[in-house]
C-alpha cells in the first residue's frame, strides 16, 4: 500500500515537471517578431523630413523625390541584399575615418562614401579609381597621395581618408553646399559646375543630373538609415562591432598617426 502511495506520488510529480517543462519551453521557444520594414504608411513627410545628409534634409513636398527616395531605400533593404555585409565593415573602419573627418571639420556623414563607392573594399576600378574612396590617379596626387612602381597610397584607409578630407574641404569652398559637395566628389567639380551655369539652378534635388550622380545623394541617405536604424529595414541581428575584436588598437593607432600626419599637413 505505502509503495503505491509512492509511485502515485512520483507519477503526480513527474507529470507536473513535464507540464512546467512544456510550458517554460513554449515560452522560450516562441517565435520573436518578424523585423518590420518601413511600412508604406511610414512613408509620410514627418519620416522623410528626419532623413538628411550632412544636416540637409530631403524636400518633403517633392512627389519626384519620394519616388526616387523609396526606390534607393527598396535597393538598400535587408530583402533585396539579404547581408549584413554593410554593417560588419561598417564597424570595423568607421572608428578609423570618424576621428579623421572631425579632425577636418567635415561632416561624419561622408564616411558613407566609401560604402557607396567601394562597399569599403580597396580595389580598382575599370576607370582606374582605386580604393575605398574611389580617387583617380590625378586627384590622388593633387591631395598628397603617392602612386608609383612600389606604392598606391590609395589603398590605405587613413592616408586616403585625410586626402579626401581635404578635397571635400576644397570642394565645400566651391559650392558652400555639403549635398553639392557630395555630387561633385561623384561627378567632378568641373562637370558639376558646367551643369550648375548651364541649368542656371544650385539645389542638388532639382538639377537634372546624369543617372548614377542623380541618385548619389540618396543612396548616401540610405545607407546611413540603415546603418543607424537598421531594424527599420529588416536588419534585425546587428553584427559585434569588428573592430573590437580584430583592431584592438584602432583608435590609439589612428590618434598617433594624426598627430603625425594632420598636424603636419595644410
């Protein structure tokens, strides 16, 4: 009798761990939310009026500009790239080009340069641009790049982010317009201001451009949305920072070689 007292007991028992079990493992095992995308409904002139490239916002009232807007955002979306390749080399050279670009006063939006231009990888183009801005031969050289048989200064990320720093401060002097500035680091200065004299019109969002420069600006909007929000688009793992696990010294490195390099450059 008391060994059946017992085995009741135990059976009670086990069955109420297996219900607790159960349950403690439906609740840890539920499925988290899907990512939500900027919704159609979020497409409203608040939203469009937050975005902005080096304190330049978009114009909220042009329909042309919200086509062109959410064509380059659907291109830049977690659904059409499926890779969080953007944000892992995002977080590794971003703390190497931030303190360069402070250092020159330039707007840390530009870091987004490279990811349109490059996807902040060094190589050549068929052109000839090489590294992760992108710079031709010519205007290498002009901003202190050396190129020849042994070295292509291009394909360092700090010495080629100084050079741009000081053609981007050098084009701001020309068009005293950061989003013009950025057309004209696509394009060239000398084209840019061809077009400007020719439409007689300055405001990037309203000259007629070629096709890759008319979308440039966007794209550099883009890219900074979902870097710095990316569950907004579906970018819902936010990779560890690469940089802190592969460049331990970045920081202390880069601050040595602006001692170094700025403060002995113009």
């Amino acid at each position: 009798m008391k060994t059946k007292k017992m085995l009741t007991v135990s059976f009670g028992l086990l069955g109420l761990a297996l219900i607790a079990r159960f349950l403690l493992f439906n609740s840890e095992q539920a499925p988290a939310p899907a990512p939500k995308e900027v919704a159609a409904s979020k497409w409203d002139d608040a939203y469009i009026a937050s975005l902005h490239f080096a304190n330049e916002s978009l114009p909220v009232v042009d329909h042309y500009v919200l086509k062109k807007v959410k064509g380059v955002f659907n291109t830049y979306s977690y659904s059409s790239l499926r890779s969080y390749r953007l944000h892992r080399v995002a977080s590794r050279w971003f703390p190497v080009m931030e303190p360069i670009l402070e250092k020159y006063g330039i707007p840390e939006d530009f870091k987004y340069i490279p990811l349109v231009e490059s996807g902040l990888q060094s190589g050549v183009s068929h052109k000839g641009a090489a590294g992760i801005w992108q710079f031709m031969p010519h205007t290498a050289k002009a901003y202190g790049l050396k190129i020849n048989g042994a070295v292509d200064e291009r394909h360092q990320v700090q010495k080629s982010t100084i050079a741009a720093c000081k053609y981007i401060r050098s084009l701001y002097k020309e068009f005293n317009n950061w989003t013009l500035v950025a057309a004209a680091f696509n394009i060239g200065e000398n084209k840019l201001k061809r077009i400007i004299r020719q439409q007689k019109q300055d405001d990037y969002f309203s000259i007629r451009l070629n096709p890759e420069t008319a979308i440039y600006v966007y794209k550099l909007i883009a890219i900074k949305e979902i870097i710095e929000h990316p569950n907004l688009h579906g970018y819902d793992k936010a990779p560890v920072p690469a940089y802190a696990i592969n460049l331990p010294d970045t920081r202390f490195y880069t601050n040595n070689l602006l001692r170094g390099v700025i403060h002995s450059s113009p």
